[in-house]
C-alpha cells in the first residue's frame, strides 16, 4: 500500500446506521476520556509514551512504553518492508512510533474522530504514516492489504473477537499476522466479576450505558486460531517482576 507525502485524513463511508452508531459511541467516549483525565495536549501526545511523573496515568504509560519497546523491536527483526495496520489507534503515538521502524509504511484507523484529526495534525510531518477514520470490524476496501494488523488497548471495544479475527484474516497479506497487546484476556470463570466491576467502574463516572460499548473476551476464545501468546502475564516470572504488566501479548499468523 502506497502513502501519500504526508499524514493525512482520510475517510472510509460507512452505511447510515453504523455511522450514527459510530458517532454516538464517540460523544460518550470523549467525555470519559476527559473525566479520566486521558485526553493529552498536542504536545503531549508528541511525546507520548513519555509523560511527567506527576501524571495521573505514569505507571500505566510505563507499561506502554515497555509494551511499544518489545513490539518495534519484533518487527525491525524481520528486516522486511512492512504494511502495518494500527486498529483504534487514538491519537496515533503508537502508530507513528511504529512508522520509525525501517521499512514500516503505517496506517492508524479509528471511529474517533476527535483524537483521530489531532493525531493527523500532530504527526502531519511523517512521510511513512497516514490516518484513516473507519472501522476494522466493518471491513476495508477490497484493495487493502497488511502484513500486520495490531489491536493495542483496544480489542475491548469489538464485541465479537472471532469475528474480528475473520475479518482481519482477510486483509492479510500471505503470512501476515494480527498482534493484540494491552488489552486484557480472562478466564472463563473471571469473567461475570469483570463485567460486574466494569458496570460499577462506569456507574461511578455517571455513564453507565458505556460498560455496553466495554467487551470482556476469554483467552479460550483464541484456540480457533493459529496463535502464539508471545508474553503471558499468568506465568511465575511476571506475576512477580518489579515492572508487572497485567497484559497478554498474542500473535495470530495466517
């Protein structure tokens, strides 16, 4: 896939429904996201996954960036060019950290908008990145192929997680792969406590309607597919590590 000179905006129609669907999810997600205080300046997300010290989210950051350190460096180890999705890609930190990979031509999509025109004009310099505002589960234009398709905190919001998997497994090129990193991965007993605790979560920030938009997806789910899990966070040696991380890291290869 071929980007153009700059990271530019583009657009990807949806039918009516799931457009109105789309922007309703959005006006509730903005405001959250400003109660959490998640929503960063220009300047911030330019420096993203650094941030002050003092910041409400620096240990959450610090997670991300050793999560963004492990990925970049798997895929320059392939020493290939590389046509990678970023799938909710918010703001567009992670997707322009991967544009510095050598050889990463990268495309960041997401429904929203607001976070998605300033990560457009934030990163606006970068030759190897362009934005696209749609939704992955809905499919992409017939031309479009990737070598890689990542889910980065963001897997959550897809209702169906083999269904996702189906669809993105159609837009791989031959040994393509879906990477899917700090989102969390349950057992099936776990998960009745997590809805509950996400209802409640929600509930106390005044929107309880967004625990629908939040999905809980099992680790079983995963054995319909050719997968590896890459980082385990159940295993003895991260449950006890200094710099815990709750995240699994999955590949699914083609």
């Amino acid at each position: 896939m071929s980007l153009p000179d700059s990271s530019i905006l583009t657009n990807i129609n949806f039918e009516g429904s799931a457009k109105q669907r789309n922007l309703l999810f959005e006006k509730k997600y903005i405001t959250v996201r400003q109660i959490e205080n998640r929503l960063y300046s220009d300047e911030e997300v330019e420096r993203l996954p650094d941030i002050k010290s003092s910041h409400t989210h620096y240990h959450e950051w610090r997670i991300r960036k050793r999560s963004m350190q492990r990925l970049t460096g798997y895929f320059a180890a392939k020493k290939k060019r590389l046509d990678i999705l970023d799938a909710g890609c918010g703001n567009g930190w992670l997707a322009h950290a991967l544009s510095r990979i050598p050889g990463a031509e990268v495309t960041g999509m997401d429904v929203n908008f607001t976070e998605l025109q300033q990560a457009a004009r934030v990163f606006n310099h970068n030759q190897h990145l362009r934005f696209v505002y749609g939704d992955v589960s809905e499919g992409l234009p017939a031309a479009s192929k990737f070598d890689i398709i990542l889910f980065a905190a963001s897997i959550q919001y897809f209702r169906s997680l083999r269904k996702l998997i189906h669809t993105c497994m159609q837009q791989l090129n031959a040994n393509g792969e879906i990477h899917i990193i700090d989102s969390h991965f349950y057992r099936q007993i776990e998960l009745e406590a997590a809805r509950r605790r996400t209802e409640e979560y929600y509930f106390s920030l005044g929107f309880p309607e967004m625990s629908e938009y939040y999905h809980h997806h099992c680790i079983n789910e995963l054995q319909a597919f050719n997968h590896t899990i890459l980082r385990n966070p159940r295993f003895m040696f991260h449950r006890f590590s200094a710099n815990k991380n709750p995240f699994y890291w999955v590949c699914i290869k083609k």
